[in-house]
C-alpha cells in the first residue's frame, strides 16, 4: 500500500469512528468533486462536498466500512448501513492528490429505494444549506 | 494480485473484449448469487445469474472497464457506459471461490435515472426469460 494512502485510510477511519466530521475537511482537496449516487453531473469544491459528505454519513444509520482496495492513489471502499430500515451496500471510489488528500470521490449506493430515500433526506439538508450560504 | 484472480480477470476481460457471453458462464459458480443494482434481495444460481448479466452488459451501450482492485479473492471493477443516452459510472464487486469463480457479485450504478433506465429494460427481458422457463 502507497505510504500516502495508508496515511490517509489511518485518519479516515479514526474520523469515522470517532464521528469528528470537521476533521474530514481537512482530508478534502479545495478542488475535491463528488460523483454522489443520485446525479450525473459531479460537485465541486471543498465546502460543498463536505458538507454532502457528512449529510450522508449522518443520514445512513449504522454506517460501516467493510471490504477495502488500494492500488496507489485509487481507493475503493464498501460500506453498509440502512436509511429508514432500508438496507443498503454502497462503494466510496476514492482518488488521492500528491498531499494525500481526496480529490475525486464517487460514490454509488444499491439499491433503488435506498438510493432514492437518502436523496429525499440529503436534498432537503442540502438546500437548507445553499440557502444559508446565499443569506 | 492473487493467481487465482489474475487468471480469471484474464478470462473475464478477454470474454467482455469479444463479447462472447456464453463462455462467462464457466466462470461463474453453481451457487453464485448477485445483488443486482435497483433490488437488495440477491438472485441466486448460475442460469439466473448468467442471463441477468449478459441482459445487464448488453443493454448498457459502450460498456469498458477502467480502474481495477484486487485484494487476495476480492475484485473491484470500475465500468462506465450509457443507456438510452444516459451516462452511468459503476462497480462490480466480485468473491472468487476456491475454483477461481464468481461466487459473489454485486454491482452498483449511479447515477439514479440511469439505474431506473436500466431496469426498465433489463426487467421486461428478465421476466420473458422467466416466463421461457416455466414454458
């Protein structure tokens, strides 16, 4: 495993586990994007992804990493949790810059129902969100 | 990368590249179960497994793979392709078996209309399979 992606896997699971999202944003690259499941068109910069990003983690219950691949900068890690009592299985696709940091995240979650509840919850905190930022 | 899985990536690869879709069937197990990307709720056996994916990879238009993992038995593959004009990005997750077959698949898509796209499609091809079967 890349010393940089090892590095990297330490912090990301540590802020996980110990649910310190604030700490995730120093982990983004300021030019990060986010293929989230629902869109096509990609998210870009740090202060969006992040706040996607924690929207989603605190949103599925019983989020937990399972299976994890490094390939030097390419990461692909399984996850599992449930959105009101729908299970769910999905993959974070992670590309790491030079300083170790997510550059590109993609995320795809099966199956339907759960995909389409998530969005129903994160789309209503993500406009809540736009809005305060343009207030 | 584990023999085992380098051999059947050789295998799997070269029969995706010439598109000769009866041949993948050896690599599948007799128990070999998928989660399919639009059900939680796996289908299990080879015949079923087969039909679905070959109906999955000839229904998506374009389909290549492009990143790839492998820890020990474990496969990740990255695949991108359209349907019905619908970009989609996604992952096949794969569990070899002792024999070096698929024993376990599952696949995730996103983004969400391409999902729903593709299971419009695949759903009406699978249910004519079934009904032949019963016949």
């Amino acid at each position: 495993m890349a010393a940089d992606a090892a590095a990297f896997l330490a912090r990301w699971h540590r802020i996980l586990a110990d649910r310190d999202f604030d700490l995730m944003k120093e982990l983004l690259a300021d030019d990060v994007t986010i293929g989230a499941p629902p869109h096509w068109q990609r998210l870009s910069g740090v202060d969006l992804a992040h706040h996607l990003l924690c929207t989603i983690l605190q949103t599925i219950e019983g989020f937990t990493y399972h299976r994890e691949w490094v390939s030097g900068a390419e990461i692909a890690l399984e996850f599992k949790g449930k959105v009101r009592d729908l299970d769910l299985q999905g993959m974070d696709i992670i590309t790491l810059d030079d300083d170790g940091r997510v550059l590109r995240l993609d995320v795809m979650i099966r199956p339907l129902n759960a995909v389409m509840t998530l969005q129903e919850v994160v789309s209503e905190r993500m406009l809540a969100f736009l809005a305060e930022q343009k207030a």
